[in-house]
C-alpha cells in the first residue's frame, strides 16, 4: 500500500481476500527496524511465478525453458545468500495465501535449505544442486488430490497413503531427465525420511539418508509448522523451534539441526515480545550467533502505559541475562 493511504476495512477485507493475514505498519517508532527478505525481491518473484508454472499443471510442466530457468533461479538464490552475510538471519517468513502454498512453499524451503547447505560447508555447485532439488522437492504432489491437500481435519488411512505417494511419484517423475542428477531425485524420494527410520516411503535411517534431504527436513517442517493452513495458524518461530529441538529432535541428524538453530532467530525482527520485567516491546535486531537474545526497543512500561516517542528505549537482552521473553503476540 501507499504511504499515507488509510486502511479501512475495504481495504482490510481486500487484503484479507488475497490471503494476507497481516501486514507491518512503519510509525515513528519502529521505522528504523526493516524487515527485509532474505533474498532479493526479484529473485522471489523469478522463483515464485517458475514454481507456479511447473507446480500449476498435472503433469507438472518440465521442458527446456523450464529447465533453464530453474538454473538460473538456483545461480540468483545462491548468490543473494552468500552475498547476505555476515547478517544471516530470517526477517521475514513470506507471506503465504492458502491456494498458492504449494510454491510459495517450495520456494521458501528451498531458499533456506540453501542457507543451512551454505553453513554446511558446501560448494558453489552442490548449493545449485540442493536449491534445484529443493525447489522441486514436492512436485510429485501435483499428482495428490487438492483436496487432500487442503484438507481440515486429520486425513483418513487411505488418503494418507495417497498423500505419501507424492515422494516416489516426485521422484518417478524426476529421474525421467538425464539433466538432473541422481542427488536432485533423491530429495524427491527422501525428504519424508527421518534419521531414526521413522519416516517414509522407505524408513532409511542416518546416513542412509542423503545430506540435502536431511537438510531438506528440517526446514521443510519449520515451514509447514509455520505457515498459515486451511486448518491451523502458522505457529510463531520460537514454538517451532522447541518443538523441532525437543519434541521430535530424534527424527534429525543432530549437526544440521544445531546449524539451523544457529541460523533462525527464535524471536525475528518486528515481533511484539513481552518480558520478564512487565514491559512490551518489540524486537529491533537479532545479532549473529546470539539470536535467543535480541535487542528489544520497550514500547510500553510494565502497567501498560505506551511510552512517548522520546520515551522509548532498547534493552540488549544479550547483556541482561535476568531479562527473560515471556510471549509474543503472534
Ligand atoms: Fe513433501
């Protein structure tokens, strides 16, 4: 939206119906804390409508305009998270409408796994190599009925199975093109398989699982935990985190989950935080390598008055160890 234009509920209901649940709104306040993407925004855009074209279509539309593209979407990807550092930190979760998950949330994953490959420690190449498996991790799902897909409510034996199938079926599809390598199949085939066997379609287990898929994961539960669905709220970063580390930490390989601990900030930029002290404020930065204790701008004292703009303060929670977050709003 323009700057100074008044958002009615006309204007409310018209975002609403695009599926945009939320936006953030720059007051003197807060207007030095941007909320950037991790990726430029032409590269997102480049990614998203590639997607799209692939994912829209049963069969998904792979052919040499596609193909080449999906190169070029990895090569700008790569180079705009490389040239991210050193604040490697996630500013903004990309906002999702339901009917275009599939991509957006193919997009996404992708562009994070490319960050923790990054971390990894792979090549130039290999990071190419996992963002075009990535991208494409879920294109057998093009063959699941939408309405598995979205469905509200737990899924029935049979349409579980259904929904498992989308694994070999990505992969079936995959391996028809000489152009993508073996290891760009395998995230197709292997990104439901966890590292204590319990996952699909094979119950492979540790190393039998290819690296990019245990990348692939991790990342790829944060951002369905995340994300708003037909039939939950998107859980903010901080829940999805502790579930991953203690919940259900046994199903990933151990050093890719403390690289992405390292990597995603429990409490991102612009989220409204309350502390241990009663007082309301906002998270203004995440320094690297201590992203569990960001710099909070206090915006409200602890009985609720809303402090002055000359009033407001920021508290460097890295160096106030009694400080504690209770909650965010979110
Ligand atoms: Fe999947």
């Amino acid at each position: 939206m323009k700057k100074g234009i008044k958002l009615n509920k006309k204007y409310a209901d018209l975002l609403k119906s695009q599926g945009i649940n939320w936006i953030y709104i720059e007051d003197p306040l807060s207007e030095d804390i941007d909320v950037e993407d991790i990726i430029h925004d032409e590269t997102r855009v480049f990614a998203n409508t590639l997607l799209a074209e692939i994912l829209s279509h049963n069969p998904p539309v792979i052919n040499r305009n596609t193909i080449m593209r999906l190169k070029d979407a990895a090569i700008m990807i790569v180079s705009d998270i490389k040239e991210y550092r050193p604040r490697v930190t996630m500013e903004l979760w990309f906002i999702k409408t339901l009917e275009d998950y599939l991509y957006l949330h193919s997009v996404n994953v992708a562009v994070i796994s490319v960050m923790a490959g990054w971390h990894v420690g792979l090549s130039q190449n290999e990071l190419e190599e996992l963002c075009i498996a990535v991208l494409l991790h879920d294109l057998g799902k093009v063959t699941v009925d939408t309405l598995i897909h979205n469905k509200p409510g737990r899924l029935t034996e049979e349409e579980y199975m259904e929904m498992q199938l989308h694994t070999r079926r990505g992969f079936n599809i995959l391996k028809d093109y000489a152009v993508f390598s073996p290891k760009v199949w395998s995230v197709a085939l292997q990104h439901h398989e966890f590292y204590d066997g319990s996952g699909y379609p094979l119950g492979k287990k540790a190393k039998e699982i290819y690296l990019y898929s245990r990348i692939t994961s991790i990342v790829d539960i944060f951002d369905a935990l995340t994300s708003d669905r037909p039939y939950k709220k998107g859980w903010p970063f901080h829940k999805a985190l502790n579930y991953l580390n203690t919940e259900v930490n046994k199903r990933f390989d151990e050093k890719v989950l403390r690289i992405f601990n390292n990597m995603v900030p429990q409490y991102p930029r612009g989220t409204a935080v309350t502390l241990s002290t009663g007082e309301i404020g906002m998270v203004v930065e995440n320094i690297e390598k201590n992203y569990h204790r960001p710099i909070v701008r206090i915006m409200m004292d602890k009985k609720g008055n809303a402090l002055g703009s000359d009033k407001v303060y920021d508290v460097d929670l890295s160096g106030e160890m009694d400080i504690q977050i209770l909650d965010d709003h979110n």
